[in-house]
C-alpha cells in the first residue's frame, strides 16, 4: 500500500474510535413501521407547506421527535396514541380525529400504534424553508419506545 492510504486508513480508524468512545453518545430514537407519501409540496412566504400520508404498521412508532413547524394532522384510519414527554400526557386519536402538533424542541412527542390495524394520518406540515420534517431526540425516560 502507497504511505496515503495507510494514513488515510489510521486516520478512518482514529475517527471510529473517537466517535465509539466519545461521552454522552447515544443515538436518538428511530421511527419503526412507518412509511410516508409525499402528495404535494409549496413554498409561499419563507414557509414549505407539505401535505403527506403517513401509515404507521401494528406495533410501529414515530419514534421520538419534535418539528420545526406546526403540524395539521387527521387520523383516516386506525388509532393513533400520542404522547408527550412527560410520559404520562397521552391522547388517543380515532378514525376522522383532528390534532395540532406545536413546533419547537418543547413539545418532545412520540406516536405509536398500539392498534391491530394500521394507522393513516393525513399530515399538513407548515415549515420554515429548508426545515427537516422532524427533529429525532432520546426517549425522555419512558418505560416505551
């Protein structure tokens, strides 16, 4: 092997290593069982104004997150269980349910689908320009996922 590719090889690993042994690393929550359309998207006044259905399978959650914007959402089909980081507020959404998720990193939440059926939610997000659909953050400290 040439001199570079050694260095570039130990330099990979210190990276690696660092990173694994790094303090207060621990990796956010992940969504399982959920999957997303896109049906329209504009941009008006600094703002993305996304409308998407999201299905969410038996079993599965949004893992937990918070958004840069607010949310418009309605339940089409299932049953969605909503809840905050407190672990204790929890609001259950039925069929034709209407709910606001607020914007900001204090409004911490998780939705999960304790159902047998699948979940669909029709989902306006209004963000700021360029802003990811949602921000993943740990479990606050719930006995769930």
């Amino acid at each position: 092997m040439m001199p570079n590719t050694y260095r570039r090889i130990a330099l990979a690993g210190a990276i690696t290593v660092s990173a694994a042994l790094a303090p207060g690393t621990a990796s956010a929550t992940p969504a399982s069982g959920v999957s997303a359309v896109t049906i329209s998207q504009t941009t008006v006044g600094g703002m993305d104004y996304i409308l998407r259905e999201l299905t969410i399978q038996p079993g599965g959650s949004t893992g937990w997150h918070y958004h840069d914007g607010t949310l418009y959402v309605v339940v089409k089909q299932g049953t969605l269980t909503h809840t905050e980081s407190d672990c204790t507020t929890t609001a259950t959404y039925g069929k034709d349910a209407f709910f606001i998720e607020h914007s900001g990193s204090n409004n911490v939440h998780i939705g999960r689908n304790l159902g047998t059926a699948p979940v669909v939610l029709d989902v306006l997000y209004v963000d700021p320009v360029g802003s990811p659909l949602s921000e993943s953050v740990l479990n606050p400290g719930c006995d769930f996922q």
